[in-house]
C-alpha cells in the first residue's frame, strides 16, 4: 500500500475551466415578416425560414421546426420541415 510509505504520497492542484460549449442559442438566419392576404388559398406557401446556430459549423447544423403548443391544433396554420435548416 502507498499509504504504508509516506515518501510516495504526493498531491498536486488541478484547475479544471470548463468552457460553455454553446455560448450563443440558435437564432433565425434574418429578420422574418410574413403578411398574409385573405385571398390566401388554402395549402399555399406563406413564409420559408432558416435558423442558425453561431457555436456549430454550417454543415453540421439541422434544426426541427415545429408550432407553438397553442397553435399545434389550429387547422388555420401548418408547419413542414423541409429538412435544410
């Protein structure tokens, strides 16, 4: 046992800094404002969006998009993730 010998104890200080791995939180690409018109029809295409992410690399980036919990069941509204961020 090293305990049994004190000559081979020893310590030492270690600093650990652990750095934030995700300093910023993904954000959209730009400033997004959708207008919608009444003669809107019905399965059309009203805004696309893009998000990012400052910390990850471009490529390595994939986001999912879905409706606020209060908006998930209005037939009014629907969301579809074209799988490009």
């Amino acid at each position: 046992l090293l305990l049994d010998n004190p000559s081979q104890v020893g310590s030492v200080s270690v600093t650990v800094k652990v750095l934030d791995v995700n300093d910023n939180a993904p954000e959209f690409a730009r400033f997004y404002e959708a207008f919608v018109c009444e003669n809107t029809k019905a399965g059309q295409l009203i805004q696309t969006v893009s998000a990012i992410d400052r910390d990850d690399p471009q490529e390595g980036q994939h986001f999912y998009y879905s409706l606020a919990p209060e908006a998930a069941n209005n037939p009014n509204f629907t969301l579809r993730d074209n799988q490009g961020n």
